[in-house]
C-alpha cells in the first residue's frame, strides 16, 4: 500500500469537492491513505484513509508561530537531525528522528526513533542514508514519532543542527498535521556560525567541517550519528573564536551589524522609491 498525493489547482467549487469524492471512493481501495493538497501555500490539506476516516488540516505550510534563528552557543541545547524522503516538507516523509541532549559538551540523553512512511523509501535515500524499507516496515507512523519527539524536547529548549532550518520544517508541520503542536522553540543554524568563521575551505558541508577538524564522518546520513557529528563541530567552531581572538559576545554582535551596516544596509528598499512627478505621459518613455 501507499500513499497518494493529489494537488489541485483550480479554485475550491462545489463540483470540485464532488469530484473529488467520486475520486476517492473509486481509488481508496489502492491507497492507505489519500492526501488532497492546494497548490498555493499548501492552505489547505484533505486526508482520506483506506477505514472511511477523513481530517482536515490548514494553515500547515505557513509557520507563522515557527521559532526564531538565533547566534548563540548555549550551555545545554537539544541537537536534532532528521532523515527524509526528499527536500520539499509538503511533499516528503521524515523516515528518522534524532536527538541528544546536551549540557555542557556532555551527552546527557537521546532520542532516536525509524518512522515508516506512507511511500516506499526511493533507492537514492537508501543509499545515501542506509535506511531501508525493510528497516521500517514495523516502525510507527509519523503521527506517533512526533508524540514521543514532542515529549522529549521541552519548550525552553534552544534547538542546533546543521542547516537545521531544513529539519524544523518538516518537524513543525508534522507536529502541527499530527498533533495540533506550534513547534515554536528556537534554533541555531550551525551552518551559518561554520560559514562565519572558517573562510579556507572549499564549501561548508558537514562533510567539509567535520574532515577540516579531524572528526570522523563514519556513519554520517543517520539521524543520531549526525547529531554526534554537529556536536564535535560547534566544539571546535566554539574554540575558533579564542584562535581568532574573538569573544563570544563580538561573534553575535557580527552577524547583527551586518543588516545594519553591511550588505543589507546598502539596497534599494522600495518604501524610499520616491518621486515628486505627479503626472504621467506615456509618449515620454524610450
């Protein structure tokens, strides 16, 4: 069994709705589950399944309530990282959750738990991460994972990953669809603090981080191992500032002058287009 997504694209009538009926009670039997989305900001999200039941989730995709990037290297923090089927958090699956608390540089707890997916697992994201369908066949759905990850983190919790802007997506509209969550704690991007400081590699991949410091990568694409992974880097990138003879205070105080003074400051912003003209005369244009 798997799981269907229709997109639609036309404005919502009653005929639709209709047809949209008909369409599912002839197909259902196929699917365990149907999944019927709105094109445009994903506003709006119909869910058929195979036992008769239907739910309607809204608002999903817009993360008006989605917690605050910050620059900071917390004391005790929560590192996540996540497995998916894909890159887009509309249309993909998280297949893993993993977590490790940590107070000062120590890891004090975990979490790790296999989601299986409404679709099979595509052979790239086994071979990129080693998870296969055989591996969830018996785990629980997202639904449930997302209860258990929801009772391991707390609200006060500041979040780090690497490019973990990319793994709040998909927890904050997994946790809104399935347990009516606002995932609104706030976060610190790695990425951005690897890019501020190290300026003599290649990229910034975790990959790149973890090679330039001597941390191995052994095991890297799981969710828990990579968390170990980020974890070892912020360490280092924490010890970058006294090479660079910088405190931790003027490190954050850089990345706010920058849309103060910097790049930021210098564009045309469209509230200061202005012109004292009052009248047009379409002849006078090239």
């Amino acid at each position: 069994m798997s799981w269907r997504v229709i997109t639609i694209t036309q404005q919502i009538t009653e005929e639709t709705v209709i047809m949209l009926l008909i369409y599912v009670a002839d197909v259902n039997c196929k699917y365990d589950k149907i999944n019927i989305r709105l094109q445009e900001d994903y506003a709006m999200q119909l869910n058929v399944y195979s036992d008769g039941r239907c739910e309607v989730k809204q608002n999903i995709s817009q993360r008006d309530k989605k917690g605050n990037s910050i620059i900071a290297f917390p004391d005790e923090f929560v590192m996540v990282d996540i497995e998916t089927t894909g890159c887009d958090a509309r249309y993909n699956e998280i297949i893993e959750i993993s977590a490790i608390r940590v107070k000062d540089d120590q890891v004090i707890d975990r979490f790790s738990m296999l989601i299986r997916p409404w679709n099979d697992i595509d052979p790239f994201i086994t071979n990129l991460t080693g998870i296969t369908n055989q591996m969830v066949q018996d785990a629980p759905r997202v639904g449930e994972v997302i209860k258990h990850f929801l009772r391991f983190i707390r609200p006060e919790d500041i979040i780090l990953g690497y490019n973990v802007n990319f793994d709040i997506n998909f927890l904050y509209d997994n946790a809104l669809a399935e347990a009516d969550y606002y995932l609104n704690n706030d976060f610190v991007d790695v990425l951005r603090i690897a890019r501020k400081l190290i300026k003599n590699t290649e990229n910034h991949k975790l990959k790149t981080i973890a090679t330039y410091y001597g941390i191995s990568y052994e095991g890297a694409h799981r969710g828990e191992q990579d968390c170990i992974i980020c974890l070892e880097c912020i360490k280092q990138l924490r010890g970058e500032l006294d090479k660079q003879s910088m405190s931790e205070a003027d490190f954050i105080d850089s990345f706010n002058k920058r849309s103060s003074n910097g790049y930021f400051a210098n564009q045309i912003r469209s509230k200061d287009i202005v012109t004292d003209k009052t009248a047009f005369d379409p002849h006078s244009a090239p």
